[in-house]
C-alpha cells in the first residue's frame, strides 16, 4: 500500500510538472493576446515584441496573473497603490528579467518586461551587452532613433535599446 502511494505522489508531481513547463519543445507556452494588444483583431505573437523565458512567451498587455504559474516563484515581489488604476501596480524580479503589471477588474497585466542581465536574450538573440550594431543586425532596421537608444514598435508594444558606451544597458518591452 505504501509503494502504491508513492507512485501516485511521483505521477501527481509529473503531472504537476509537465502542467507548469508546458509541453512544447519549441519555445514558451503562447499564451492568448488580450484585446488590448490586439484591438480586438486576434493578432498573434507574429503581431507583438515578446520574450520567450523558456516557459512562457511573454508580451505587454499579457493577462499576467494567467502566465505567473509558468514563471514559478519570483526572486522579489513589491507592490504599491496604482496612481493610474484601481488596485495595486506589482514589480516581479525574476532571476534575468523584471515584469510590472497594473491592475484592471481585478486582474494583472504585464506594462514592461526589463531584461537584468545577459543571462536572458530577446528571441532574436540580442540583450544587456549587445552593440548597436548586432540589436540592429538581429532585430532589424526599421526603428525610431533617438540618440543613444532605439526604439522599434510593433502592434502596441514596442521594444526598447538603450546604450551606454556603446553597448545596450537596458533593453525593454513595452506596453504602447
């Protein structure tokens, strides 16, 4: 009896995380757009800048509180009275990355992602550390310049650079 627990204790676990990895090879879970990015349209990943974190494909305007199980525990969480909504807007730190929500009808939806450190790459392969050249080379060249940053918008997020001493110190997604 006590070997038969066991087992359905390992398969309820599997089960467990199998649910939380997702079972694509190929990338994050995609998770349904919100009428705010899409305007209603049903636009796809294609549509908007979004993070792959391995388990989840993440964009602004994302219903945040539906994808945070994919992400597992956050390093740190603070929260604090939103100025502009009713609820409270929430920072996240995971271990390479950084997510804001705000709050609406009582869930949370994602208004940045920051990336920390080079340990967390956009799908395009650039992050902290690229030069100018190679985000430009990787992610394109149609995009807002705007001296030491660039700025490339897509739907309503957009995708930010920012470079110090030649190198970007701060990459961004952003809800529009």
């Amino acid at each position: 009896m006590k070997f038969k627990g066991i087992i359905s204790a390992a398969a309820a676990a599997l089960a467990l995380i199998l649910a939380l990895t997702g079972c694509s090879g190929s990338g994050g879970t995609e998770i349904e757009l919100t009428d705010e990015v899409t305007g209603g349209q049903g636009a796809s990943r294609d549509d908007v800048w979004y993070l792959d974190t391995g388990s989840v494909k993440l964009a602004p305007h994302d219903n945040f509180t539906s994808v945070s199980a994919y992400l597992g525990d956050p390093v740190s969480k603070d929260e604090s009275p939103s100025c502009a909504y009713i609820g409270y807007d929430k920072v996240f730190v995971f271990k390479g990355f950084t997510v804001q929500t705000y709050p609406e009808n009582g869930v949370d939806f994602v208004l940045w992602i920051s990336l920390t450190d080079q340990s967390v790459k956009t799908p395009q392969g650039v992050g902290i550390g690229s030069t100018k050249e190679e985000v430009i080379a990787a992610t394109g060249v149609e995009y807002e310049d705007r001296g030491d940053s660039i700025v490339y918008s897509k739907g309503k997020t957009s995708l930010s650079f920012i470079f110090t001493g030649g190198r970007a110190t701060v990459v961004q997604y952003l809800a529009d």
